[in-house]
C-alpha cells in the first residue's frame, strides 16, 4: 500500500466519522427538540341537540393540552355573538371536559351559533354547533 493510499483511507475513514457524528446530533435533536406543542378544543358531538328543548341548552365541550408546560387558558362561551360566561384555568398536560347549561333568551332567532372560543398565549382556537330552533 502506498503512502498516498493510506493518506487516501484516513481522510476516508475521517469523513465516515464526522458523517456519522453529525447524524447522530441531527437525529438527538429531532427526537428531543423537535416536539410540536399545541391545544385541542372540542364538543362531545353527542352531547348536545340542535334543537331547544324547554328553552335550555346543554353540551360538554372539553380542552386537550399537549404544550409541554404548565399552559393558562380562557374559554368564552357565545350564543351568537353574545357572551354567556368565561372560564379561566391552568392545566399542565392532559385532558378536562365541562358541562355547559344555559337557557334561551326570549327573541333569539334561529338558527343561532353556539360557540366555544379558547384563548391561550395570544391564540385563539373555536368550535361551534347550530341551533335550528324549538322542538
């Protein structure tokens, strides 16, 4: 073997080392720092009518938080664009659900929004049913 080859090997074998070294950084911070964070903000579908029964309504809705950290939420429900409350709370990770109960003001028209709006860190996240009227 000649000198230029072993030259030749070790700046090979070199290369292979810093690919390898580079990859597995690469692949560390993937698998640690590449976590998404997010919310999910839902309404349990079979938890509410779309109809009015007895001039009051009833739904659960519920908050996912996958942020990694201890998170502050506000969440406002609307009746249209009318505000019927705010629910502010903390939570850490997991899951909590609510039962909702208002009634129906006299001369709401139909069909009317019902919403859910969840405020975290300047984002807002929604989600809505209609009321199609009385039963």
């Amino acid at each position: 073997m000649t000198r230029q080859n072993k030259e030749m090997d070790k700046l090979i074998r070199n290369a292979v080392i810093a690919a390898i070294f580079i990859g597995l950084l690469v692949t560390l911070y993937f698998v640690f720092a590449g976590k998404e964070t997010f919310s999910a903000l839902y309404i349990k579908p079979d938890s509410y009518s779309n109809y009015v029964e007895n001039d009051s309504v009833s739904f659960v809705y519920g908050v996912r938080c996958f942020e990694g950290r201890r998170t502050r939420y506000t969440s406002e429900i609307f009746l249209g664009d009318y505000s019927l409350g705010k629910n502010e709370f903390e939570m850490d990770s997991g899951e909590r659900e609510w039962n909702v109960s208002f009634r129906i003001p006299d001369g709401t028209e139909f069909p009317v929004k019902v919403r859910v709006v969840l405020t975290k860190d300047n984002e807002s996240y929604d989600t809505y049913f209609w009321l199609k009227g009385r039963e």
